[in-house]
C-alpha cells in the first residue's frame, strides 16, 4: 500500500513517519516547497492547491491526515487551515482515490463536559475554534461516503517532543487548576493506533486513542522539574481533558506505553 501523510514533518507527523517507514509502508507526503524527507516520495504543494493534491492522492491506498493550525489568535486561519483545507481533501481522494482509507487525526479537546470522561457517543459543541474546526472536519469526513477512522488524541508527549515540557506555562496560560487530570498519549502508541487504522480496524468508527493513567498536571510539573503551585480550592471541572479509553481496548488498541512514569523509567520523554 501507498500512504499519503499530511503534516508529516510536524509534532506528531515527524515522530509517526520514522515509525511507519520502519514498519515498512510505502509513504508520500505532502509538503512545503524545497522540503525533503528520507525515504519518503515528496509531493510539494498545500491542503488549497487543487492540482496538487490530485498527484499528491493519485494511486494511494490510504491517507494519514495529520495537518492542523492550533496555537495562533488567528481564528479564520485555524477554521481555513482545519475545515477547508480538510474539506479540499477529501474532495480531492473521493476524486482520485475514492476506495482509499482515510485516517483522520482530531482531538479530546472536542469534550466540554464535566460530568464524566470524555465519551465518542458526547454531544460536542466545543467553543474553542480549534476545538470546534475539528468537530466540524469530523462531520466532513463521516458524510463523505469515503472509508474513515477518526482518532482523538488527547495531551500527546514523548520521543523529546518538548510538549510535556511546555505543559506548566500551558497550564498557567489557561488557567487550569493544578489537579486537572490529563488523558495522554505516547508518539509510539500513536503509531501503535495508526498501524490499527491502516489495517482496516477502525474503519467507520470514532476513537478515543489514550493511555491507562490520568496524571494531574500538578504531578507532571513536577515530573519535569517546573513545579506549578498547589491549591486546595475545589476543581469544578474534574472531567475536562480526561477521556474513556474503552472503545479502543474493545477494537484492539493496547498502550505499549502505559503511563507517563513508564515512559520516563524507559528515558521515552
């Protein structure tokens, strides 16, 4: 199988394309001009060039579209970047590739409740624009008559991504109540995830890709030498950032990095 990767050179697409190489899946990947990847056929272009995206689609058994604007003020470039150039997209594979599987990656930031964890059956009507362009681009996808998996990652950390790292100015810039509790997730069971999908596991369905331990934000401050200060004030939000894994475990997905003090016990970080 051929596999075209969007977002392959960001957060998460530079850490999955080594694995998916590895693996020994035939990748292509839609990139800026004058970029190049090791091993990876390269289609210069963007998510808004129709002709682009015709070659970058042509013969592809299946898409990984991890290609997303997130942290900008820039609130027309997150729903451009995130529904349109996604909508773009999926025209484009229904066009040339209509049989190929396409794997779309969204987020936990989807769930507002506080009454429990976050669960793929929740109403959604997130305020965050990231949050709100993504649950739109879902809806996109699933009533494309295309052959889909949406996989929602939550707070994604590891292979010396720097994300954890960030996490105290993150949760000091939001407001968050140091006892909020994380869902998280590893680069490799991301991948772990993904290599599911392409099989054909996931096809049709909504998932909450997480691994087995919550860990409060208080705890991983600590964890990276960046202690946030403590509070007794109740935390009225309890469930906000933590999602239910279960959907994922009943289809196959099994976390190879079960909690973040794994990861750091195996130097994962």
């Amino acid at each position: 199988m051929t596999i075209l990767v969007t977002g392959a050179t960001g957060l998460v697409g530079a850490r999955l394309l080594p694995r998916l190489l590895a693996a020994g899946v035939d990748c292509r990947a839609l990139v800026r001009a004058g970029k190049t990847l090791d091993g990876v056929n390269c289609v210069e272009g963007d998510l808004f060039d129709s002709s682009t995206l015709a070659r970058a689609v042509a013969g592809i058994s299946g898409i990984i579209h991890l290609a997303a604007v997130f942290r900008t003020q820039d609130t027309d470039l997150i729903w451009k970047s995130n529904l349109e150039g996604t909508q773009n997209l999926i025209s484009a594979v229904k066009t040339h590739a209509p049989n190929a599987r396409f794997i779309f990656a969204s987020t936990s930031m989807v769930y507002e409740s506080s009454s429990h964890p976050g669960h793929e059956d929740d109403s959604l009507d997130p305020k965050h624009p990231y949050a709100a362009s993504k649950v739109a681009a879902e809806q996109a996808l699933r009533t494309s008559d295309l052959n889909w998996a949406i996989l929602r990652f939550p707070f994604v950390y590891g292979d010396g991504d720097g994300h954890l790292e960030a996490l105290p100015k993150l949760a000091s810039a939001h407001k968050l109540h140091p006892a909020t509790r994380l869902s998280t997730i590893h680069h490799r069971d991301i991948a772990t995830a993904i290599q599911l999908a392409l099989n054909g596991s996931l096809d049709g369905k909504i998932i909450n890709i997480t691994d087995e331990a919550p860990t409060s934000i208080y705890e991983l401050a600590k964890l990276v030498g960046e202690p946030v200060e403590s509070s007794s004030e109740p935390l009225e939000t309890p469930w906000r950032l933590n999602v239910n894994g279960s959907l994922a475990r009943s289809l196959g997905f099994k976390p190879s990095v079960r909690t973040i003090y794994q990861a750091i016990e195996e130097r994962l970080l």
